[in-house]
C-alpha cells in the first residue's frame, strides 16, 4: 500500500472535524437562551471565528506537527516560554472549569436516565438542599473517575464511541420527529414566527440588553469550539493546501445549516413561554425538557393523548440522556487525565513541582491529576454552597465553562502575528499570504472573542448579579495569576 492510499481525503475530513466538534445539544442551549435570535449570533460566530481561526491553527498544527506539547508548542515556537507557560495553564483551566460544569451537567443527566426527567431539584437530603447534594454527587464523581483513571483505565473510550452513535441518532431522530409535528400541526410552528422581530429579540428576559445579547456570542464560539484539536492531522491530509480549507469552509456550512435548522426545529413542537418559561427549567434540563415535549407531540400526532403522550415523552428523554451518561461518562475519563497529562509532558519539567511531573508506573501523572480533582471539587462545592436557586447554578456553572473554553483562543490568535514572522520554520501548509491580511484578521477574530468574553462578564455586573460575575471570570484570571506565579519562581532555573 503507497502513502498517497493512506491520506485522509476530503469527505473523510470533512466528518472527522464535523464529529469533533458539533454539539447537538448547542442547539437547544441557543434555543433555551435567545429562541430563533440565536441563529444569527450563530452565523456571526462561524465567519468571524469559526473560520478565520481554524485556518491560523490548520498553519500551526501543519508547522509543528512534530511537536507533544499541543498548544503550548504552539505557543512557545511562535512568543516565548513565559507566553506559552501562562496560555497553556489558563487552556488548562477551561478543561478544569469544563470538569466542574459537565460533572453537574452528568449528574442531571443520570436522573433524566433513570426518573425520564430531572429530579436533582428534589434531591433535598438532611441540612442539604438540592444545589449542595448535586455538587456533593459531582465530587464523588470526580473522585472516582481520577482514581481509576490514574490507573491507566482507558477501556471506557469504548462507552463514548456507543455515546457517540446515539447522539448522532438521536440528532436524526430530534429532525424526523419534528417533521412529523409539523406535519400534524399542518405547517404551523408551536413558536411562531412574526417577522424579523422573531429572529433579532429573544423570548427570554434574561437576554433583552444589548450587553446581554452581545455576551451570547460566546456561546455560539463555545459550540464551534475545539478546533485547535482538528489541525493535528493536515500532515496526513491528500493535498492539504486545498483540501483543508476546503474541507473548513464545507464543515463551517454544514453546522452553521444544522444549527440553524434544528434550532428551527425546537420551534415546531415547543412554544418558548409556555415550555421552557418555567422556573423549573434550567440549562442543565432545557436539553431533556424540549425533547420531553417533542415526545408528547408526537404522540399526539399519532392519537395519543393523556398518560400515553406522556410515556411517549418520557421514553424521547430517558433515550436522550442514556445518549449523555455513556458520552459523558467516556468524555470524563479522558478529560481527567488528558489535558494534564499534555502540559506536563509538553512543558519544560523545570517550570513545575517534581511531584507534579512525576508519572506512576501506569505512565500517568497522577499527583497532577489528585491536585486537578481537589481543585474541581472545592470549585464545585463553592458553587454549590453558594446559596443560588438552581437556573442561576446552571448558568454560573456554563458562563465558567465557556468563558474558561475561550479565554485560551485569545493567546493563540494574539500569537498568530508572531509565528508568521519567525524564520527557518517548514511551513507545508500557509494559507495566510499577506502580512496585512493577516494583522487585520487577528484584530477582528482576537476582537470577536474577547467582545463575548467581557460582555459575558460584564452583564452580570451591571445586573448587580456580583456572584455569578465573579465565578465567570474565576477561571481564566485565577489559573493566569497560578501560571504566573509558577513560571516567576522557576524562571531562574531556565537560565
């Protein structure tokens, strides 16, 4: 077999960056959050970030290819070890943040699974409320998961490859059951449509300022997240130089459509007020709520009324959250170890504790990965214990975890400037040609993302909401100042 028959070609491409990256559940969030106003925030976020940057990163991933240390590589070939050192320790903590959310997210995930709706709101034990019993759940987890993870337990993959199958399952079903609804409702959506006010004003209060509006876009950039991982493999790619641009602009298309039509979808069978407009509905069970409803109305389509419909809407979700536990569950045991695991063998061994670079016998860094757990589950009880009614616990919780997941972006894009500049460096793949072109593509990505970043942080400020802006910001700036501080103290060792 000849190298040519081994390199990845571009429908093949296509999908595996597809894969990586689309979130079927993004989609109810958007819904949940802004209605049909999401869709174009989701438009702005695939031109003015989407694209732009997957191109940068295809050039750094093309140019150090050979490289184990990921971004901080990155990083380091194109500014210096201090920048690379304190990017990748603020990148680390989005994956911290990340744990912290989705654990909770798992958690809700796991009730929906086994009740066929969330029933953490209930889940009041002794002197603890409901908040407090899920954050106590999450750390147990956690625990668990970093004990037989640091084991070099790596079968659970497996349990993700099924969780993958049934989201892209459920993401078909999610469309032809919609089909059927609005079949039956004979054209007409549940939320209506009236004009292009539909499509510019959000149903949900929480989303009325302009400064609210604009802080959504970092939800849109979090649902095209991830890209910085696809860029890896354009050594392996059959003409790179064409193939992957073309294989970004199809794949920036394709989710920009399916975000836009499932977002639709959500419309056919929930009307905004009447279904998610509750206080019991939360960004942890939005997901599980809107396909709860599309069961009802499906079995309504099909003659189904009263305790039937209900069944039906309660099989729709059981199946949807059994989907999240086996991803979530795979996605846990690889995110608990992995991001460590890259820093620490990525970065120069002088910059950190021994006992952080040192490996078990199993070849994993486990003293790194119990201080990751202890410092997700004292996140994870501070949240909790802090005394919010569980929608603002879900939602300081996802402003973490994207906030945290974008903050990274604006380290690489800043040193994209600088990397073009270096000399002597093999660039198999350049796509950016022009020194002009480039300084003023960075300006408008990096200003895209840091625009979502502080308006995300701002509103609730303005809103006198200081808890929920503290722990947005908490991540990025605490694990910015922790980087610092451990690079100035083992700088003199690099001399």
């Amino acid at each position: 077999m000849n190298s040519q028959s081994r390199k990845i070609t571009y429908g093949s491409l296509v999908l595996m960056i597809f894969s990586a990256i689309f979130g079927f559940s993004n989609s109810m969030t958007a819904f949940y959050q802004m209605g049909y106003s999401s869709i174009i925030w989701y438009i702005v976020a695939a031109v003015a970030f989407f694209l732009p940057s997957a191109l940068m990163f295809a050039e750094y991933g093309a140019t150090f290819k050979e490289a184990k240390g990921g971004i901080y590589s990155w990083l380091k070939g194109s500014t210096n070890e201090k920048f690379a050192f304190i990017g990748t320790f603020i990148w680390l903590a989005a994956w911290v943040v990340w744990l912290v959310s989705s654990t909770q997210f798992f958690i809700v995930a796991v009730s929906t699974a086994l009740f066929g709706s969330d029933k953490t709101q209930t889940w009041g034990f002794g002197p603890f409320n409901s908040n407090q019993v899920v954050g106590i759940l999450g750390v147990l987890f956690i625990l668990l998961v970093t004990f037989l993870a640091s084991r070099g337990i790596d079968k659970i993959a497996k349990v993700a490859t099924f969780g993958g199958i049934f989201a892209f399952g459920i993401t078909l079903l999610f469309s032809l059951f919609s089909i059927v609804v609005l079949i039956a409702h004979h054209g007409v959506l549940a939320q209506g449509i009236t004009g292009i006010k539909s499509f510019t004003k959000s149903p949900n209060r929480n989303f009325q300022s302009p400064i609210a509006i604009i802080s959504f876009l970092v939800y849109a950039i979090f649902a095209y997240g991830g890209l910085e991982t696809t860029s890896g493999v354009i050594d392996s790619v059959d003409k790179p130089e064409k193939t992957y641009p073309k294989a970004l602009i199809t794949v920036m298309i394709l989710m920009t459509l399916f975000y836009l039509i499932l977002i639709t979808m959500c419309g056919i069978s929930t009307n905004w007020h009447s279904v998610l407009g509750k206080s019991s509905v939360d960004l942890a069970n939005c997901e599980y709520v809107l396909i709860n409803n599309l069961g009802i109305e499906v079995g309504k389509a099909f003659g189904l009324f009263g305790t039937a419909a209900l069944g039906i809407g309660k099989l729709f979700s059981h199946i949807t959250a059994l989907s999240d536990v086996l991803t979530g569950l795979g996605a846990a045991f690889v995110m608990i170890y992995s991001p460590v695991k890259s820093f620490v063998l990525g970065s120069d061994s002088r910059l950190l504790p021994k006992k952080i670079t040192k490996l078990n016998d199993k070849g994993m860094p486990a003293n790194a990965m119990w201080l990751q757990a202890l410092v997700v589950s004292l996140i994870m009880l501070f949240v909790a214990f802090g005394g919010k009614a569980a929608t603002q616990f879900y939602t300081i919780l996802t402003d973490m975890m994207n906030v945290s997941s974008s903050a990274p972006y604006l380290f690489l894009i800043a040193a994209f400037p600088f990397f073009k500049q270096k000399q002597n460096l093999d660039r198999p793949f350049v796509f950016y040609k022009n020194k002009k072109v480039v300084w003023t593509v960075t300006s408008i990505v990096w200003l895209v993302v840091a625009a979502g970043i502080v308006f995300t942080c701002v509103e609730p400020i303005l809103s006198h909401d200081y808890m929920t802006a503290f722990w947005t910001a908490f991540g990025p700036i605490f694990f910015g100042v922790v980087g610092w501080i451990l690079y100035k103290r083992s700088e003199s060792k690099l001399d």
